[in-house]
C-alpha cells in the first residue's frame, strides 16, 4: 500500500523525486518554530520566527504540490513516509539550540536554492523565490549567534553546547538527493567555510565530531527518525486526523 499522495511522484518522472524530502524539510522545520509563538524571549524574536516558519511553509505547499496532494502528504503520512532530514525534526530546547540549529538549516538551504535557481529544473521558479527568504533566515541566525556566542559567559556556554549537540546531524544534508545533479562535495565546503567563519566571529569554537560515517547521524531521509519527531507529528496531524474531511 503506497502513502498518500506518493503515486504522482512515480508517475510523472518529469518532477524529482526531491521534491518530496525537500518540501518534507520545510514543513516540518515551520511546525518547529511555529512552537515559539506565545513562548519567544521578546515580542520582536515571536514575529521574527513566525514570519521565518510561514516563509518555510509556503515553499513547503509548493514542494509537496509538486509531489502529490500537499495536504495528504502532510496530515496523513506515516511517520516512516517523511524524508525530512533529522536536523529539521530536532526539539527547538533553549533559544541557542533554535538559533544553531537555524544557522546549519539555512546556510545549507541558501546554497541550496541559489545552485537550483540558475538551473532548469522543475524548481528554478521556487527556488529564485526562496533564495531571497532564505537569505533572510541566515542573516537572522547569523546575528543571533554573534550576539550569543560573543555575549556573557552564559549566553556563550548555551550556544556553544546548542552548536555541538547538533553537528552530528549536519552531515546528511549534503547526501545526494534523487533527480537532482547538485555537486553537494562543493556545496558541503562552502557550507562548512559559511558557518565556520560566522562561529569564529562569534568566539565559538567549530565542534569537531563526526558528521559523516558510523558515529553521525542522519537516516531521515530514509524514513528513519529520531524520536521526537513522533510527538511533533501527532500534534501537527491531531485535527486533521480527529475530522476527516471537514473544511473551513
């Protein structure tokens, strides 16, 4: 029995097969920060993730579109049918590890986008969008970890602790993606330049733990999750699943 939603990517060879773990990365990343709203430090930051969570979701709408039935796709997969990687899936914990983990997601996903909006896929019109949001996020992150990293002893010791906790899950970004020719060797280089100079910027040190091989993690894209995934995919699929069919 395939997933719902899966038989239009098998049948229309034109679209990647990337378009599902792709949009998979942004839904699940927006359900994440949206988990900020009413919890944020300051009214300011609230708006500011907001606003970042619907940019990710729209081009989340767009991916999953492509893909099959977005809402389908969204609100009646099981577990094991989502390709998102695991960093995406990573509890937001103290506002340091949102910002690390923010910080790895879109320096990969502005590399990412810029590399497929001066292409010809099914993805160039999306991703010349995108491009432009992304750079936002980075900035946004990028701020965030000079000001924490280069703050007071405490805000220096969370950020520090965030950026090592989530290293390990950073390596399977760069794992080749099924209908797309991105040279990832290139693009996993600039990544790793990109967030090293903004982390020594910051006085924070580059971890240096394994993000590749048998001590990294990163099976997301095979249907494999770490177990929080599971409690944040009940509550983004409990209303759809407790009134099947219902609209506004």
């Amino acid at each position: 029995m395939t997933s719902p939603g899966l038989a239009t990517t098998t049948d229309a060879p034109s679209v990647p097969a990337a378009a599902l773990p792709l949009g998979d990365d942004a839904l699940v990343l927006a359900q994440r920060l949206g988990e900020w709203a009413g919890n944020a430090p300051v009214l300011e930051e609230e708006v500011a993730l907001a606003n970042i969570a619907l940019d990710l979701l729209g081009q989340a709408r767009v991916l999953l579109s492509l893909a099959g039935d977005e809402d389908e796709l969204a609100y009646l997969r099981e577990e094991r049918a989502f390709r998102n990687c695991q960093l995406v899936e990573q509890p937001n914990g103290d506002f340091a590890h949102t910002i690390a983990r923010q910080l790895y997601f879109s320096t990969y996903q502005r590399l990412l986008y810029a590399e497929l909006a001066a292409g010809d896929s099914p993805f160039a019109g999306l991703a010349a969008k995108a491009v432009k949001e992304v750079a936002y996020h980075q900035d946004h992150a990028e701020h965030w970890t000079l000001r924490l990293g280069d703050g007071t002893d405490e805000s220096h010791h969370r950020m520090q602790r965030a950026c090592d906790a989530l290293w390990r899950y950073t390596g399977e970004l760069f794992q080749p993606l099924d209908g797309l020719a991105l040279d990832t060797e290139a693009m996993e280089r600039a990544w790793l330049d990109s967030v090293g100079a903004v982390l020594e910027r910051a006085t924070l040190t580059v971890p240096t733990g394994a993000r590749t091989g048998a001590w990294s993690a990163g099976a997301g894209r095979q249907g494999l999750h770490t177990e929080p995934f599971g409690r944040l995919l009940a509550e983004m699929q409990h209303l759809h699943r407790s009134h099947p069919g219902a609209s506004w």
